[in-house]
C-alpha cells in the first residue's frame, strides 16, 4: 500500500512538474528578432521592466524598459511602425543628434580604467539596451538584432 502511494505521488509529480515551469514562463515583453541560440530573460526591476538577451559564449544584452515610468507621456511616443531604424550616434561632448535623422539614438562609453566598451541603444519609447562590445563584429551583431525591437507584441 505505501509503495503505491509513493509511485502515485511520484507520477502525479512526474505529471504537474512540467505544467507549473510552462506556467511560470512569461511571454517576452516586447518583439525582437534574436539569432539561433540567443535568449531573452525578464528579471525584477524596481519600477520598470528589466531583463537581458544573451548567449552562451555570445553578447550580453541588457534592457530597461523606461516607458514603464508614470512620467513617460505615451500620446508624444512616435508609432513603433514609423520609427526610422537607423542610429543617430551621440559623440562624447557633443549635443545629441538632430532628432529628424534617426529615431534611435546610440553611442559606446569607453571606460578607459576597464578598458571596455559599452554600445548603448535608446528607443523613442525610452526602453535603453546596452552591452560591452569588443570590436566592430560584436557592434554589428548588437545592433543587427537590437534594431528589429518593438514594443507592439
């Protein structure tokens, strides 16, 4: 009799195991066209949305999603379908670019004491990616895939 209990438990365990992992998966917050093996994972931010796009042996992607704040005015957000997909650089101790050129706004921080570089990417809607960058490959790669972002789901 106990051991019948035990595999029932077992087996009814077996079965609910997978249903509560498929439950707990959230469908991703916005669209973005990722490469073979890229994933993308929410995390907790404090009033935002935050997670990271990443990649065994690949880039690692952050994301905070600013819209979110009750200070962001969505009626002033440009349309995600007219958005010009291009990048307006920002240069370090220059204005920004003139808004009409691009509606993405990028630039690389270089911290000289790390020797690193971080690409950043800034959508109309106030959602911010960035991620260290090594070379122009990893600048190209980050950009081929932060570039298809959409926050129309």
């Amino acid at each position: 009799m106990e051991r019948m209990k035990a595999t029932s438990k077992a087996t009814l365990i077996a079965l609910l195991l997978p249903l509560c992992v498929f439950a707990q998966r959230k469908a991703p917050p916005f669209r973005i066209d990722l490469p073979h093996g890229y994933h993308l994972r929410q995390l907790r931010g404090v009033d935002t949305r935050t997670g990271e796009i990443s990649k065994l042996g690949g880039l690692f992607i952050r994301y905070d999603m600013g819209g979110d704040l009750p200070t962001a005015d969505e009626s002033k957000i440009k349309p995600a379908q007219q958005w010009n997909r291009q990048c307006s650089w920002k240069k370090d101790g220059s204005p920004d670019p003139i808004a009409d050129a691009a509606d993405v706004l990028c630039w690389i921080d270089v911290d000289e004491d790390k020797h690193e570089k971080i690409l950043y990417v800034w959508f109309p809607d106030l959602t911010e990616f960035w991620t260290k960058v090594k070379d122009q490959h990893q600048i190209d790669l980050a950009l081929k895939i932060l570039l298809t972002y959409s926050p129309d789901i």
